[in-house]
C-alpha cells in the first residue's frame, strides 16, 4: 500500500507543480510569466501578473509538498482549490480532455482528496515527523475548503467580458 501511495504523491504532485512551472516560466512547455498572465486574463479572470504569479506558486508548492508527503491534507487542499479554479475555465467545453474540457482537472482533485483522505503512507516527510495519520476531520475539512476556495477565486477573480471581446467571442461562434 504504502508504495502505490508513494507513486500516485509522485506522479500527482509532480504534475501539479508542473502545471504551476508553466505558469510562471518556459520551462515544461510554458510562455513565460507574461503568457501565463495572458492566459488568464483570456480566461475571464482579473488581477493580471499577480493571479498568474499566486496561481503558479500555488500549484508548484502544493505539487512539491504532495510529492513529498509533507503536510498532506493542506497541501491537497491547496492542489484541489487550484484544479478547481481550472475545471471551473474548461466547465463549458464539457468532460473530455480532447474538446479541452475539465477531465484533467477532475482527475487531480479527485486524487488529491484521496490522498488527504488515506494520507501520504510511511514513506513520506509526514510519516518520519510522525504527524500521520492525520484526524479524519482534518482530510474532510481539507476536502471541503480546498474546491470551495477554488469556486469562490473564480467568483471573486471572474471579469464579465469587454464589449470588444464579446463581439470577438459572438464573431467565432458564427
């Protein structure tokens, strides 16, 4: 058990953190701080530099720790609230990856909830400062928090459209 924990923290956290590199550099296939801020002002939301920069960190210390098996439960809910915000973007386009929708997303928030849920296994920084198991409370309230922190960002970040980028989008639907 505790080596396919360890390989499910690996691989999941390490695609996290990945997603976070590409963020905020050209490393992994990224565009740099300045594409990962156009990427999100296209993707409806506000704060420019600064929510690239927060969304990026995020993900890269929320990917590390989960690899690592440090803090599990709050580093799952960090990673859960940032593939929330993601699935909330590729909602419209539906569940398959291959129309761009949130199946990726859902799989990572799926995982990390796991993990908080059965916690990182003996093989982990959790385990050897003997902070494991973690209380059941803590997993479920990591579970909760993390995707509702992640719907309430989009909520709080969300921009309605400028009157030239709703013409565009009507354009395109045409």
């Amino acid at each position: 058990m505790d080596a396919g924990l360890l390989v499910l923290r690996v691989v999941a956290g390490l695609l996290v953190a990945g997603h976070g590199v590409q963020k905020v550099s050209f490393r992994l296939g990224g565009h740099g701080l300045a594409g990962g801020t156009e990427e999100f002002r296209h993707d409806g939301f506000r704060g420019g530099r600064l929510t690239a920069v927060v969304a990026g960190a995020s993900q890269i210390g929320a990917g590390l720790f989960l690899t690592a098996g440090l803090l599990t439960p709050l580093a799952a809910m960090a990673a859960m609230g940032v593939m929330t915000v993601a699935g909330t973007v590729k909602w419209p386009k539906g569940l398959w990856v291959q129309n761009d929708g949130y199946e990726y997303p859902l799989v990572l928030v799926v995982v990390s909830a796991a993990l908080a849920l059965t916690g990182p296994g003996r093989w982990s920084v959790d385990h050897a400062l003997g902070v494991t198991p973690w209380p059941v409370w803590v997993a479920l309230a990591a579970i909760v928090i993390g995707p509702v922190s992640g719907l309430l960002t989009r909520l709080v970040l969300h921009r309605a459209p400028t009157a030239t980028e709703g013409k565009i989008h009507a354009q395109s639907a045409d």
